[in-house]
C-alpha cells in the first residue's frame, strides 16, 4: 500500500512539472468520460432503473388485449401466477382543488397483487370491492401530497371523478407508477406525474355479449409467469388457447402477443439509445487516441530522463509501472472533471428534454452511474497508457542517452503518432456523418409542409363527462356555447373546434359507403353504393379551416352554413378523393352513406404527420352539427391575431369557468409547441449526437496539430538545415502541411466506407433522408478536411518561424 501511494505521488509530481501536457490530456479524457456518464445516466434512468413493480422480469402485457372470453380462458392457465386486466385514460376530477385532468387506471381488483405493490395508507381493493361497488378509489402519491397535501386522514374523503363520487381507500407508494407513466412517451400539459386507480368489476361485465364486448375494448392484460415459465412457454400455451375461443367479429383475424413489461414500457428507445452509445464510445476512442499521442509525445521528450533511470538500475517493469502510474492519475483526474461536466450535461438533458419527455427530468448521477464513472476514468487512462508504457521500456538506454536534447527521434514512434491520428480522423468523421444524417433528417421534418399552418394558434382540450352531459343534444349545445362564446373573445380572429387535435393521429375509423361512379378495388357503378370499407372521419365546428389555414382545392369549406337543419354535406381530403376518383373535381358532388347520403362539397389539402413519412390517410370531415355522433372530447382552436398564441390561454381559461366551474381545460399549448414537441426525441438524440461529433473533430484536429507540432519540434535542425541552403520558407510550410494533410485525406478515404456500413444503425431512425445522402457526405467531407486544415497549418506556419542561423549554431 505504501508503494501505491508512493507511486502515486510521484506520478503526481512528474505531471505538475508539465501543466500544458497534463492539461490537455485531463481535457481531453474529461470530454470523453463526461459524455459517456450524460449517456449512461439517461440509459441508467430509463432502461436500467427495475421497474417499481416485485419481481418485474416476471410480467408480462398484452396490448392491445383480448377480448373478455380469452382472458377468462387465459387467466386459469397454469403458466400464469396470475393476470389482471387494466386501461388508463384521462379523466375530469373535482372535489380537491382546482378542476383537472389526471390519468385514471381502472383495473381489475387483482391488479396489485399480480404487479406486487401494496398501499402504503389504507387497503387495497380486494374481495370487498364487490360489496362496496366501483365506487372506491386509491391515490398515487403524487395526486395525495399535491390534491391532499399528504394528509393522512385521507382514507374516507370523497373524489369526484368524471362527476361521480368516488370513497379514497388509500394511497400507493411513492415510487409506483402506472404503465403509461413508466413510457417515455411524450409528455402533456395535464398532471402526467398524478393518477388514480378505480376498480374494474366482474358485476358489469356480466351483461348481455354485446354490451360485455363494449365494456371490455381496449382493456390490456398484465400477468406474472409462473416461476420456471419462460415467455415462449407463455406464448405457445396462450397462442394453444386461444384457437379454441371463438372471437367476436371484429376481431376476426386477430392475434394477441404477449411481451415482457421491461420492453414493452421501453419500446424503441434501446434502439436510440444504442446509437447515442455507439456514438459517445466514438468518441470516448477519439479521446484516447488524443491522450497517446499525447504520452507517446511526453515519453519521447523524456527519453533522456528514463535512460539514466534505467542506467542507474530501474528495470523495464519498474519503468511500465511508472508510466502506467502517470496514466491512471491521467484517467482518474479525467474522471473528476468528466463528472463534474457531466453533473452539468444531465441537468441540460433534464431541462431540455424533461418536459416533454416522460421520466427524462429524474435523470441524475446517482450510486450506479458515478461507478460506471470511475471504472470508466481508470479503463481508459490504463488503456491509452499502456502502448506509450511498453514503447518506453523496450527502448535502448544507451543510445538514448547518446541523444542530445532537441535530436530525440526514436524509430517507429513518429508512424505510431501518425497511426492514431489517422484513426481520430477516420472515427471523427463517422461521427459528423451520423451527426449529419439526423440533422438533415431532422431539419427535412420540422421544415416538412404539414398542409397547415401552425403558428398564432392556441388549442385546448375539453373532456365533458358523460353523467354530467349524458345525451347528445346536451353535448353538441355545450360546444356550440362554448365555440360561440370563444369567437368573441377579444382579438380572436377565428375560432373552430375539431374532434382530433392538429398534429394528431387519433382520427376515427368506421364503414362507410360511397356513391358511385367510383374507381379502385371499391368500384362502383354510376348511382349505386360502393362496397362497405373503413374510411376515417373527423367532426369540426366553426371556423376549422381557416383557423388553421388548410387550402380548399375544389369547392367549400364546411363552416356555419352547415346548420342541423341543412342538407347534410361533408368535406374530404385529397387522399380520399385519389382513392375513389382520378381528380378532386370528380369527387364534387358525389355522396358518401353513413347513416344517412352526405353530399361531398369541397375537398381539402391533406395534412401531414410531424415526425412520419407516410402517406396522408383518406379523410372524411363532418360538420359538428350536422355529424352522426358528437364526441364528448373535442379541441378547441383560436386564431390570434399575431403570431403568439400563449397569450390567449389566460381568456379561454376564464372563459372555461364562466362556462362551466367544474369542466377542467387541459393541453392549453400552442399548436406550434405541440408540433415542435412532436419532434422532441429526435431533436434530443440529434443534439447530443452533434455536441459529439463536434467534440471529436476538435479532439481529432488537436491531435493533427499535435503530432505536426511535435514532429516541427524534432525536426528543427532539418527545416534549419532547408532554409539555410536556400529552401524557402513556402517550401517548408508546404512540407509540414503536405504531411499533415495526408494523413486526415488518408483518413476521410477510409472513413468514408466505414462510415457508410455504420451508418446503418441509423437507417430505422431516419425518414426524411437516406443513409447515402449525398449533400450530408459531402459537407461531412468539407468540414472534417476544413478542421484537419486548421490543425496542420498553425504547425506549418510555425515551422516557417524557425531561424536557420540559430538551428546551425546550436549544432
């Protein structure tokens, strides 16, 4: 022990005495090791952290899952230790506060008890539920302390949850979450951290097949594997099951797959963040390379030093301990600095992806990720040491000693400095090219024409309850009110209200018919109805496509002519129109049948998804007043009249509560942030890939400038000796730069294969570009060449600086 410290301290010693060295390595190290803790902690947060669930490995989800008659079936198989049927949705509460909009889990009363959690206050829901009816529900923490304050009397108070009462039985533990918690989907302006659990009964399912059929769509299943069940056990048995079920109609055809929960909660980010992985190794490479150079550097200049220790009687071992020494003090001093770099990048990560990425604000250094630190500081000093380390030993004492000082050019070394340069260029430029090829991705999408115009407009969702609002007429006059009452409010431009909000997905599928003549698989003659096929509606009111500026390509838009006492009439997309005729003119006038003839009378440009690539969907919109059901959750739309829209929260708010005190309004955002947050993920991803690229080429062009730098230093006899005889002081710039220009051409020629076969990681990730984007290959190109650039010429130019007369009198 006493030794190590020995060792230690002198190693120490030695560093201090070269401040510039140690300085650049203990950077260059803290560069590397600071993004690879960034990275490991988010990986830490969201893939490594178990689940806040017993024995997580052992649960399995299905989703979407079965209907009720399969999951009777599957829950009495013995490959199952138990299974319990859940579905989250958000839901209005009141009664605590301030009306809002929460998630609400409604499970079956078995659901903790498969997931392993008990209430931390209070009881769970168990045989008792079924005396007390499905009136009783449990808090999660984060609902008790904001709602409650934490009061632990809250057992007994009363919740109103979509305008009905509700009995708190209890609170569950902090760490708990519900399953759409745990995603690291894109977070909303309703309280994503707060949720309540009602119980899902077995009285109501017990109704006639139809109703029970209703009640259960869109349940999901969560069971626990018997011990010693591997999933393709659970798979094959499930699979073997439901073969004897006979399904309802529309499921026909359907399959029903269970997954682990650990990867069906992280769904596509292993695949992410395997690339931020892949990308900050890189450049964990390109520091270490920078480092050896650096030490290969240090070793030649001290030639003289280790000699006449190795003369005096230190052995070849004694001499690697040594230098080893240097480079784990190197690593670990790299490591200190990393994590205090990275204590800084995980709080840029939390604050720029937290709000709208589920659970990315917990990201921290905790217990776990400041030992993957220091393992990581001490790997990577050893192992950027060890090569220098061995060069030094092998070295003859003898001639060494022979060496005057400013001669020191030992055989081979020069080539190896070369070697590691060549590879930071060629690992740099695999890095600026994938840093590139999100980038233009990423630039092509947010640029991408959405078909609508996003800015100045504000959307707000309301929710009515279905106790509150039970008939249709009742909820088509609250819109109607509130639409009304929302176009007046001052500088308000346009107002609309949509059943899908702008950037959404959730549109609406149901069978529709189609009056002929029409073309495509659903030919149909002049008059009659096509056949029966899914097509996707939408219900809007007021003013849907000007407020959000949608182009009208023939005919009208709908608007406040389309009264309930009108002719019925809708408006279609131009995907609709191309799946039935050859132009959007033919489709004018033609019905479609849904309950009743629509008369088309205009058709709209179509409106594109954020973040995909894929065709428009063929769409149907029917007037509010007119439509066939009115959707008790709808998005309200204003146009301001500039383009900040935020400000008009504050009136719609107010007006919300004129309308209605106990209607929660929730996701107020402008529809730009809600555009911007679509792309969130990938902007997170691309930055972090950029800051890394970016570090690298300037790892890479220092490592060039050293090398030329070092190589000028050992050679300032020769260039002397060049200029003495009449070479001019060009020729040596030339000399040094030519020199240090082949080795990053050298290296942008064999980067530029492999960076094409690493690439493809990428390909899944990328959908506005192509992994052979050539734009993205040449400005990688340029740009690595420009920094390789910068980094030879400064040495060049200094080499010009050298004066023959002092050089020839030093001899």
């Amino acid at each position: 022990m006493r030794d190590t410290l020995h060792a230690f301290r002198l190693a120490l010693r030695a560093l201090l005495r070269a401040p510039a060295f140690t300085g650049a390595a203990v950077v260059a190290l803290a560069l590397g090791i600071g993004g690879s803790t960034v990275v490991f902690s988010v990986v830490n947060t969201l893939l490594l952290q178990p689940l806040p669930y017993a024995d997580p490995d052992r649960l399995v989800v299905c989703d979407p899952g079965p209907p009720w008659a399969l999951y009777e079936q599957w829950r009495t198989a013995d490959v199952f230790d138990g299974m319990a049927a859940y579905n989250e949705r958000a839901a209005n509460v009141s009664g605590a506060g301030e009306p809002e909009r929460i998630i609400m889990a409604r499970v079956t009363p078995n659901f903790l008890s498969v997931v392993g959690v008990k209430p931390a206050i209070g009881r769970a829901f168990g045989p008792q539920s079924e005396a007390d009816g499905d009136k009783i529900v449990l808090l999660t923490d984060a609902f008790w302390r904001k709602h409650y304050g934490g009061a632990r009397d809250v057992v007994g108070r009363t919740l109103r949850i979509d305008d009905q009462a509700y009995t708190v039985i209890g609170v569950l533990p902090r760490q708990f979450k519900t399953v759409t918690q745990l995603m690291p989907a894109v977070g909303l302006s309703f309280d994503w951290g707060a949720a309540v659990f009602v119980p899902l009964l077995r009285d109501p399912l017990r109704r006639e097949p139809a109703s029970t059929d209703m009640f259960w769509r869109g349940m999901k299943l969560v069971a626990r594997l018997s011990p010693g069940v591997t999933l393709e056990q659970a798979r094959a048995a499930a699979g073997t099951i439901a073969k004897t079920v006979k399904l309802p109609a529309y499921l026909a055809g359907r399959s029903f797959t269970l997954e682990r929960l650990t990867d069906f909660v992280a769904g596509e980010l292993p695949a992410q963040m395997a690339i931020l992985a892949a990308a900050v190794g890189l450049l964990l490479l390109v520091a270490g390379a920078n480092v050896a150079n650096l030490l290969l550097a240090r070793g030649t200049a001290r030639q003289r030093e280790l000699a006449t220790r190795a003369a005096l009687g230190a052995s070849a071992g004694q001499l690697v301990r040594h230098a080893l020494t240097e480079s784990l003090v190197l690593g670990l001093a790299g490591g200190l600095l990393g994590i205090a770099a990275a204590w800084g990048g995980v709080r840029v990560v939390s604050a720029f992806g937290g709000p709208v990425l589920a659970r990315l604000d917990a990201v921290g250094l905790d217990l776990r990720v400041l030992a993957f630190a220091c393992v990581l500081s001490m790997a990577v000093g050893l192992l950027a040491g060890i090569v220098p380390a061995l060069r030094l030993a092998h070295a003859a004492p003898a001639a060494a000693l022979q060496v005057r000082r400013g001669y020191a050019r030992v055989r081979g070394r020069v080539p190896l400095s070369s070697v590691l340069v060549f590879a930071e260029v060629v690992l740099s430029l695999v890095l600026v090219l994938g840093a590139g090829l999100l980038a233009r991705d990423f630039a092509r999408l947010a640029s991408a024409d959405l078909g609508f115009r996003p800015e100045g407009v504000l959307t707000a969702d309301v929710s009515l309850s279905r106790v509150q609002y039970p008939k249709t007429p009742q909820v088509g006059a609250f819109f109607a009110d509130l639409l009304d009452r929302a176009a007046g409010l001052p500088g308000i431009r346009s107002a609309a209200l949509s059943s899908v909000a702008p950037a959404g997905s959730a549109v609406m599928s149901v069978n529709m018919q189609v009056e002929g003549p029409t073309r495509g698989p659903n030919a149909g003659a002049a008059g009659a109805l096509a056949p029966e096929d899914h097509e996707y509606t939408q219900v809007v009111g007021g003013n849907y496509f000007r407020t959000l500026t949608v182009p009208i390509v023939e005919g009208r838009p709908l608007d406040s002519r389309d009264a309930a006492g009108t002719e019925h009439v809708v408006v279609v997309n131009e995907a609709f129109a191309r799946k039935y005729w050859d132009s959007p003119r033919q489709a004018m006038r033609h019905r479609v049948m849904l309950g009743g003839y629509y008369t088309i009378v205009g058709v709209a440009g179509d409106l594109h998804d954020v973040a995909s690539t894929r065709p428009p969907l063929p769409l149907v919109y029917f007037a509010l007043p007119q439509s066939p059901w009115v959707p008790s959750q709808m998005t309200v739309l204003l146009k301001g009249p500039g383009d900040d829209a935020a400000a008009l929260a504050a009136p719609l708010t107010r007006l919300m509560r004129q309308v209605n005190p106990n209607q929660p309004l929730y996701n107020v955002l402008t529809l730009d942030r809600i555009v911007s947050t679509q792309l969130a993920r990938r902007r997170l991803i691309m930055t972090m890939m950029a800051v890394f690229a970016g570090l690298a080429l300037l790892l890479a062009a220092a490592g060039v400038y050293g090398v030329l730098s070092y190589a000028v230093a050992q050679r300032a006899h020769e260039l002397g000796v060049r200029m003495a005889i009449g070479g001019s002081r060009r020729d040596v710039f030339s000399l040094v730069l030519g020199r240090g220009m082949r080795l990053v051409g050298f290296g942008v020629v064999a980067g530029l294969p492999i960076a094409y076969a690493l690439t493809r990681v990428l390909a899944a990730q990328l959908v506005g570009v192509t992994r052979t984007d050539a734009p993205t290959y040449v400005a990688s190109t340029v740009l690595v060449g420009a920094l390789g650039l910068f980094g030879c010429a400064v040495p060049a130019w200094r080499a010009t600086r050298v004066d023959p007369i002092v050089t020839l009198r030093s001899e």
